[in-house]
C-alpha cells in the first residue's frame, strides 16, 4: 500500500537531510544572507540565559553554540546520526550541551530529562505539514514548565536566494524540488507563513508573541502561560 502524501514527503525529507549533511551548511555562506545571520546569532544567547533548553531538531547545529552560549544546559534533538555528527563537532559551550535522538512530533524519551524551561527551533516550522502543526505545538508546549521561554527562527521566502516552489497541495503546503551534488532530486516540504498565520498557530498558553522579520530569516519569541 503507498504511504499516505504527507508520510511519504517525510520520508523523502529526511533521505534528503541525511545525505545533504556533510554539505548542509553552504547555505549559511551565500554572501546576501550574512548580515541576517550576524545579527541573530549575537542576540540569540540572550534569550536563553539561565535556562535549560529543549532544541528541535537541531540539524547540523548550527544555531546551537550561539543560543546554547549563556544557557543552562541544553539539550540539542534530532533523529539523523549524520546530521548530529556534524553538530557534535561544533565549538560548544563547555558541559552546557548533550545530545539525543528524538522524534520532533512525539518527543518521547525525554522523561528522564530535567524540566525544560526554554525551546529553540530553528529552520524547523517551515517543514511541519500544516495539518500537524497545532498537535506539534501541544507536544512541545506539553514539554515545557509554566513561564518557559519559546524561540524559533526559519526562512523568509526571498527569490533570489530561496529555490522556487515547485508546487501547492491541497492543503496549502508548499514544496521545493532540491537536487544533492550527486544529482539525485528530492521533494522538501518547505512553507513560508506569514506573522498572521504563526500567531493565529501558537495556542492558548502562548503569551505576548513577538516576530522579528528580517530579509532572509524570521524570529519568533513568546513566553508560555
């Protein structure tokens, strides 16, 4: 029987990942996208000074050194090896970071975790199936101690540096059609909300939500009831 749309994008999603790991990070050096960077990146840690924090799917890790800077502690999660490979080998803050696989829609195994206090996601939002979003986020909330502090970032649809969308389902859902340097393509569920949607996504405990838009990047910040 053929896996149902949204599973099978999923899986190809995480081929894609795992095979793109070694080179992921290019797409942190296209030369139009290093002022946005720079500036989140310095005002990152300070949102999670003092705190333990959850991170989902933490990919290669690129954000972590910088968010995980005045945390403290930080748990980074994924379920790609090759990706956490990568991200292990980063310069990382001193006894603040671990690492485990877990699954971002389900977040199991973390019982034996202390309290988190804080969540980062970073370049994550925009792979969630619409129709899994508002359960993704119960989940996560779920995690997380009253007062905790939630911060995500993804991409801002820019034409000349994002790879076009190559189509729309029924749902809403967006797509890319991404080619590895091996020449192999990949479908890559890849959306672009607006404020408006995120803020009308977030829940009932989530309080005071900020966005911060840049050219390439968003930010979104707010405190949990």
């Amino acid at each position: 029987m053929a896996l149902p749309d949204t599973v099978a994008i999923e899986h190809s999603m995480a081929a894609y990942y795992a095979r793109r790991a070694a080179y992921y990070e290019r797409v942190y050096h296209k030369p139009e996208r290093q002022s946005d960077l720079r500036a989140i990146e310095t005002s990152l840690a300070a949102q999670f000074a003092h705190r333990r924090v959850l991170e989902i799917a933490c990919g290669t890790g690129w954000w972590t050194p910088h968010g995980a800077r005045l945390a403290k502690s930080w748990l980074a999660t994924d379920l790609s090896p090759e990706t956490m490979t990568v991200a292990r080998a980063k310069p990382l803050p001193a006894g603040k970071v671990d690492f485990r696989a877990v699954d971002a829609y389900t977040l199991a195994g973390l019982d034996d975790a202390a309290p988190f206090d804080a969540a980062f996601a970073g370049c994550w939002w925009s792979h969630v199936p619409l129709a899994r979003l508002a359960a993704w986020l119960a989940t996560l909330h779920s995690r997380l101690t009253p007062g905790a502090r939630v911060v995500m970032l993804d991409n801002s649809f820019v034409q000349v540096s994002n790879t076009p969308i190559s189509r729309t389902d029924a749902d809403g859902n967006t797509y890319q059609l991404r080619s590895l340097d091996d020449g192999a393509t990949h479908e890559v569920l890849k959306n672009f909300p607006s404020p408006e949607q995120v803020f009308a996504a977030l829940g009932p405990r989530a309080r005071d939500p900020k966005w911060t838009g840049y050219t390439h990047y968003w930010v979104l910040s707010y405190d949990l009831a």
